[in-house]
C-alpha cells in the first residue's frame, strides 16, 4: 500500500484529503460508491469510527477495504467504545492490514447519538492512547510490556479546532498531543480563512508547524447526479 499521504506532506506538496462515514450496510460496494470518487480527488479518504455516535460498516474493515481497492485510508480510531484492550488489538489488526494513517480521538459522548443509553468507555483519552501506538511501531511493545511481533509503520494524527486565538492563548492540547507522538494535525471545518491565517501564524509563533503537519477542515460541496455530497477536505498551509 502506498504512504503518499505521508510522503507528500514531507514533500511539502499541497495536500488534499476527504472524509466519509461508512454505511450503515454490510455490502462493501456501499462503501466503495462512496470512497471512489474521493479516492480519485484526494490523497488520502479519512474513514470515520462510529461519528455522531451511530452505529456504521466498522471503520477498520471500511478502511481495509480501501487498502485492497487502491485508497490511502486514514483510520480514525476513538476512544468511546473499546477499552484499552480493544484499542490495542485493533491497533495491530490495523497494522497487520496494511493501514498506517492514524486519527486519534475522544469521540462523541453516546448521549450525542441515536442510542443515547449505550455506556461509553473512555477507558484511555486521545493521548494515551497515541502512546499506545508510538510504543507498539517503534519499541514492539504494549504498556504492559509484552513485546509485539511484526511492524506497524503507523503515521499518527489527531484533531483540533481553529479558532481566533485570543493575545494569551497557548496550543496546550497540541503541545500535549505532540509530546506524545502526534505527527499530523487534520482540524474541525473552519470557513472564516481570516480566522485561519491567525490560528496558523500563531501555531507557527509557537514552533507547532515546526513539528507537526496541519491540515485545515473546509467542506465543499461535490454535486453529482445523486444531488449533493459533503466531502472534508484538507489542505496544509504551509504559508499562514
């Protein structure tokens, strides 16, 4: 499976990538009637993990499905749902299939979705659960220290929102994230590009764009002959 998303960030080359949720289905083709025409326009398709906390096709099999047909997956993983056991098996199910772009989240509180009595996990937060990552691709192990056979070449992502940041604001979280091993930043939707540019000169005031590749949210509207699709696209700015 090719990694362009990664190469071309390091490239410093303009980079696009799309988001979708996968079907509340079965039937890869489902999936792939969505996937396909995005994974001609971008670099890579993020795959969501259970959003807006409803039940979809698992983001792991969706994403090991876009590897088999060509498509630079981004594989969100939340920690809503499983515990760290979980998290961890599908960490190295996702490297055993090929998968190497993380998105790291929280997720939606289940109360959020359409299942509101479902118990949520929450068993790690986002940054542990980077930690859990970066310990299984580059010492082989798991927190409790059993050793891991095999590789997993993960490039790991997380999220953040732009927002118009006031004279004594500090990216604490991204600081955080990135101590834990966060490479990639992909952010919120942010329409406002004035707002933008000051979010990014700030992160670069303060050596963030240094250390991690920021992808900025936008949703454009894709017509077709089925009417109207919303993609997230992102583009990295690498001059704010």
């Amino acid at each position: 499976m090719s990694d362009g998303f990664r190469s071309k960030l390091r490239a410093g080359d303009f980079v696009i990538t799309a988001e979708i949720s996968p079907p509340l289905s079965s039937d890869p083709e489902d999936l792939l009637e969505k996937a396909m025409p995005l994974g001609r326009l971008a670099n890579a398709v993020n795959i969501t993990d259970g959003a807006s906390a409803r039940v979809h096709m698992s983001a792991l099999a969706a994403a090991a499905i876009l590897v088999r047909e060509g498509i630079e997956p981004v594989l969100q993983l939340t920690c809503r749902d499983r515990n760290r056991i979980a998290l961890q098996s599908d960490l190295l199910g996702a490297a055993a299939l090929g998968i190497r772009n993380l998105l790291i989240l929280t997720g939606d509180d289940p109360s959020a979705g359409d299942q509101p009595e479902a118990k949520p996990v929450f068993d790690l937060d986002s940054r542990k659960l980077i930690e859990t990552a970066v310990g299984i691709r580059d010492r082989h192990e798991l927190p409790s220290g059993h050793r891991v056979a095999g590789g997993a070449d993960f490039f790991i992502g997380v999220a953040d929102t732009p927002l118009d940041p006031a004279p004594s604001w500090t990216p604490v979280s991204l600081r955080n994230k990135i101590a834990a091993g966060a490479q990639f930043a992909q952010t919120q939707f942010c329409m406002d590009g004035a707002i933008t540019r000051r979010y990014m000169n700030r992160l670069a005031e303060e050596g963030i764009t240094e250390r991690l590749f920021v992808l900025i949210g936008d949703c454009p509207a894709a017509f077709g002959a089925d009417g109207i699709m919303d993609a997230r696209a992102s583009a990295r700015l690498d001059h704010p």
